[in-house]
C-alpha cells in the first residue's frame, strides 16, 4: 500500500508532439542552410569553371553562358525551399538550436492554450445551460430534496430572548440532553463569542468558529474562519451541519437553513440581551412538538420543536 510508486514520466503526449515537431522544424532548416552554403559554393565553381578553366567556353544559349542558366535554376530552388522553410539568418549552433526548439515549443504550446481555453468556455456554457434547463423541468418537490440540511438549533424564551452577559439565562438538563444527541458528530457553526462561553470544545463535534479577528487562536481541531459563507464550505462534507449562535450568527443564517430545532422555553425574560429572530409562519411549517412541564430539575416547561422550510 506504501510500497514505493514507480516513476512517472512528466511528459505526456501533448508534450512529446511539441517537441518532435521541434525537432523536425531544426533539421528542416539545418538542410536549407546546407543547401545555402552548396548553393553558393556550387555558383562559385560554375563560374570559375568556366570562365578561368574554359569548360564549356563556348557554349551559349540566347548568347548567354550556359553556366548563368545553371545558377538561375539553382537559385530558383533555393528560393522555394526557402519560402518552405522560413529560415532566419542566425547561425545553427548548439545555441540556435535550443532557441529555435523553446521558440517552436511555446508557439505551440500558446496554440494549444488558446484552444483549451475554447473548450473550456464552450463546456461551460453547455454545463450551464443543461443545468438550467434540468432545474426548470424538476417539480417542485424534487428541488426541495436537492436543499442541504443545514439546521438552526437554538433555546429561545416565548420573547425569543436566548442569553444574556454571553451565557444561557436557564438551566434545563433534558434541553442540553436533546442538543448533545442532535449535534453529536456534526459540525457546529458558531460566532466568537459563543464558543468562548465553552468551558472547552464539545465533544465529538467539529468546531466552526466565525470571527473577525484575524490572529485568532483556538485549540487544535478547531475551524477559524471569517465569514458565515467560509463556515458553510468548510461543513460542506456534513449531511447535517448546525448553526448554534449567537444572535447575530442566527440572523445571516435565517434565510439559508432549511430546518431549525426550536426549545421554545415557555416564560419571557426582561433581563436578556441577546434574541433569536423572529419565525415567519408564512416561510415555516412546524412538524413536531414534545412539550415538557416543569419540574424538580426544570424551572420552566418548554417544548422541542421542530420546522421544516415551505
């Protein structure tokens, strides 16, 4: 399983073409500069050949030396396998070699750029419009399922009041009994402030702290981010993740959970500073309610409830 991984060549075909390519391109130009040089050692001896060794002295055609149709005609070649070629002037050393492949190569590579980024465009704009068309045809039950499960969990007075000086107003046993097996192995998104008011991190939860601090420290395992939408992205892989406050926290998440879990502590509390917002029954439907009288260990009934989004 971790034996050593055999290696890898990093170049892939794409690669390997370029410079292939290259290297023809090199030997295409190497020959025209033969040819150049033959050429003009070639007319050289042509015209010495005849006009100081008298080979063919007297053979004109139209009363021009035949030697001056040869250079034409070889010119001529030259040319054309010139205009094929595209040679540059410089000399073909080790250097103009290695120039010419890196020049060859990032030509092509730009090429093969431009057409990625063509592709890209073209399959997002048909990811796009798929995914538009499929959204518009699902029915509207269908759209609900694809929704995350992203929960408010929150203790709220009949006022809506959650806390006071950064802590709990109450003390209901059965209610942190409920919170522990709802949010136990899910991650728990929370402001500053709130997780401060932990005496240490919840067990068997992953600890998502907002805040704008930006040298903000915490124990290991636990998340610091800045923002409520960094929260989201890092419970991305939570089927369940919870919002658990304060105040302000529960206010940006409002309009993007599909689900909160409500204890609704049945009393007012004039003392309190913190609020959770206020529930619109045109946007929630309650689903299930178990209320709890009070008792020996609860100074307050309350009732665990529970709303799904319309």
């Amino acid at each position: 399983m971790f034996g050593k991984k055999k290696p890898v060549s990093t170049i892939d075909k794409d690669q390997l073409e370029l410079i292939e390519n290259a290297q023809k391109r090199i030997k295409q130009k190497k020959r025209l500069y033969i040819h150049f040089v033959i050429f003009l050692i070639g007319a050289i001896f042509l015209i010495l050949a005849n006009t100081v060794l008298g080979i063919g002295k007297n053979f004109k055609i139209a009363g021009i030396d035949w030697f001056v149709y040869a250079v034409i005609v070889w010119f001529a070649l030259f040319i054309y396998h010139f205009i094929s070629v595209f040679i540059t002037n410089k000399f073909m050393g080790k250097d103009w070699e290695k120039q010419q492949l890196e020049k060859l190569v990032n030509l092509q590579e730009q090429r093969i750029d431009k057409l990625k980024q063509n592709f890209i465009k073209e399959d997002t704009k048909i990811a796009q419009t798929k995914a538009y068309n499929e959204a518009k045809d699902l029915p509207e039950a269908s759209k609900k399922k694809k929704r995350t499960d992203l929960t408010i969990i929150v203790a709220a007075g009949e006022d809506n009041a959650i806390g006071k000086d950064n802590d709990l107003i109450w003390h209901l046993s059965d209610d942190l009994k409920h919170f522990k097996a709802l949010t136990n192995g899910h991650h728990i998104i929370m402001g500053r402030k709130t997780f401060e008011s932990f005496p240490k991190p919840l067990p068997n939860r992953t600890h998502i702290v907002i805040t704008r601090q930006k040298d903000y420290t915490a124990p290991d395992g636990v998340i610091i981010v800045n923002s409520l939408e960094d929260a989201l992205d890092a419970a991305r892989y939570d089927k369940q993740p919870f919002v658990i406050g304060g105040g302000e926290i529960y206010k940006q998440a409002m309009p993007l959970v599909e689900k909160l879990e409500i204890t609704r502590v049945h009393s007012t509390f004039e003392n309190a500073d913190a609020f959770f917002p206020e529930i619109d029954a045109s946007k929630w439907l309650e689903v299930k309610r178990t209320t709890h009288d009070a008792d020996e260990k609860h100074a307050y009934s309350f009732s665990f409830i529970t709303y799904l989004r319309k």
